[in-house]
C-alpha cells in the first residue's frame, strides 16, 4: 500500500533541506589582555579587553564554500577556532545541521565526539602541524583511532593508503616521515588528516598562504575536488583575493572583528558596495588596467585595544561623515549583499 506524505511531514522535509549547515549568529570573542592585577594597581592602569571578534553572523549551505577575507588582525583565524571548539565564545551562537555546537563542545562526552567528528580543521602552516617524529601512517591514523572509526591496524593502514591517493600522494608516504615532503606535500597530508574521520565541514585556516603560488593551485584543485566528490562544506579563510575568487561561493569581508559585506562571489567581485571592500580589490594589479592608476591601501588598521569610535573604517574612509564617526552601522540587506555601511545606506556611493 502506498503511503502519501503529510503536507506537514513535507514541509518539515522541505525547511530541513533548505536550511544552512552552518549557521553562526552573533558570534563574539574577547581576549583579556591586561597587566597583571599587582601592575594594574601599582601603576593604575585600568584593564584592557581586546575585541577579537565581534557580532559575526553568517550562513554556510552544504557542500558550499564561504571564504572570510580582510587584513592580518581582523580576526578570521578566531572565527576558524571558534567553529571547531578551540575557543569559547564570549556571546553569540554556532549551530550545526541545527544541533547548539558550542553547547555540544562545552558538555564533552559523546555528543562532543560526535560532533568533533563531523568538523575538522586544517591548518596555515604545514611544517607546524605535523608531528616531526612520527611517520605518515601514524599521522593520519590518529583521528581514526581517537574516534575508534576504523578498527584494527590492517583496516587503518588500507584507509591511510586510500586517503593519501585521495590527495595525490601514494601509499607507500605513509612509511616516511614529514621532513622528507615539500610545504605542498605536507599540506596534502594535513588534508588527508582531516578527511580520516569523514567529516562534512572543513574549517581552512589559510591552508596554501605558506605555499609556492603553483603548489597552491594543486592544492586547491584538491581541494575543489575533494568538495565535489564527498559534498564538503567549506569556510575558507584567506588574505588572498585571487585564491578566494577561485574557491568560494560567498565571500565575507572583515575589518576590525566585524563582517562589513557578505555576498555571493560574482556579486562582490562585480560589483563591491563597502569602501573597504572596494579599496582591496582595486589595489589587486589587473592586466588589462595597465597604465590607470590604482588606489593603493590607505592608512593602516587601528589598534583593535582602542578601536575608533563608530564606524571602525571611518579613518580611513573617503566617504566617512559625522555619522560615521558617531554611530556604527549596522549589517543591511541590499538586494543579494550584505553590507554595514551608512554611506551605502543613504545613497552616497
């Protein structure tokens, strides 16, 4: 007998299908950095709280790529390891396929595990991250046997030897040991790593910044494979704009601890709304504007202990007004982007 689903039953099915696999609401990170208590009497100096990370919203659908951008010190790395549970959050939430990811990570046990499984990170720096005294095999191994996901040493070594192929490398690497890798090798192996506990979402700190520019194409060709055969997700951290074009679906730009713009790639790339936004990709050198002068960078980013009041940009900013100065935007829609900027509010660009 045939069964018909509920209209109820298919629009809870449709909600679930359509809902983000990853989705970070207000997302916060304070770092107290003040002297100690003794220096801070002696000397009175009051405390000093450093606002790595303030109010990050964003939405990642499966198997997409978001790719957070912005200068060093805007706080992308903290966002990556807030994700995957290194840090606390100070306020804000993290939520994955709609299960409370911090209270998860906070709680331990094997909800924890659980979810640790499904999340994994790769790192910037391949000549850290890896164990110099341990071989390959080893390596790779540890999250399967951290997590108990492969059974015995003979079903570890055949899945070793298939996640290395997976990343173009052979499985005869696993008997050697780190040293004996180029930086792009050494970032497949962190890549294979992180698939052993076959995860659904990648946190990329920066994974080919430390990489010859051709080996950072191999390496994310790998990636982008990777992606479309298993159905990763992907947020994708970087500082550079062309690795960001070539892998993201949307991009988030950063300044100061803030998302300024958040949009779908083509849109940003075409057609960028935010002053800081623009100023990065107008000082990116382009082959068929030779000969116009370019926008350089202006100014550099303020100290994030004493952040300029309002808009955070305003300093540097050629469309900054008294406002800007005195009230700090707040993220609006227009059309596809999001942007937090007065100027685009009211029309002035």
């Amino acid at each position: 007998m045939n069964t018909v689903a509920s209209p109820s039953a298919a629009v809870a099915e449709a909600s679930a299908a359509a809902s983000p696999l990853v989705q970070a609401e207000g997302l916060a990170k304070t770092f107290d950095v003040s002297p100690p208590w003794l220096n801070r009497v002696l000397e009175g100096k009051p405390r000093q709280l450093l606002h790595a990370v303030d109010d990050a919203s964003f939405t990642i659908a499966k198997g997409q790529t978001l790719a957070l951008v912005g200068e060093s010190g805007c706080g992308k790395s903290t966002v990556a390891r807030l994700l995957v549970g290194l840090y606390e959050p100070t306020r804000g939430s993290f939520h994955f396929n709609g299960q409370d990811a911090h209270a998860a990570f906070q709680a331990g046990g094997e909800g924890a595990r659980k979810l640790r499984e499904r999340i994994q990170m790769i790192f910037q720096d391949p000549y850290a991250s890896l164990n110099p005294r341990w071989r390959v095999a080893s390596i790779v191994a540890e999250p399967m046997q951290e997590h108990g996901t492969v059974a015995g040493k003979a079903a570890q070594e055949q899945r070793v030897g298939e996640l290395l192929e997976s990343v173009g490398l052979a499985p005869a690497d696993m008997a050697k040991y780190p040293h004996q890798f180029s930086g792009g090798q050494r970032q497949r192996i962190s890549i294979a790593r992180a698939l052993a506990t076959q995860p659904e979402f990648l946190v990329c700190d920066e994974p080919t910044s430390a990489l010859d520019v051709s080996v950072q194409a191999q390496v994310l060709n790998i990636m982008k494979n990777l992606q479309r055969e298993q159905g990763l997700t992907y947020l994708f951290i970087s500082h550079n704009l062309a690795v960001v074009r070539h892998v993201s679906d949307h991009v988030g730009v950063m300044y100061l601890g803030r998302i300024v713009e958040l949009a779908p790639k083509h849109a940003l790339f075409d057609n960028p709304r935010h002053p800081y936004t623009r100023m990065l990709l107008d000082a990116i050198p382009k082959m068929h504007d030779t000969g116009r002068a370019r926008t350089p960078v202006q100014g550099e980013v303020p100290n994030p202990l004493n952040p300029p009041s309002g808009c955070t940009f305003h300093p540097r900013c050629p469309h900054a007004n008294e406002r800007c100065k005195a009230e700090r935007p707040q993220r609006q829609h227009f059309q596809s982007i999001e942007v937090a900027c007065h100027a685009v509010e009211e029309g002035r660009i």
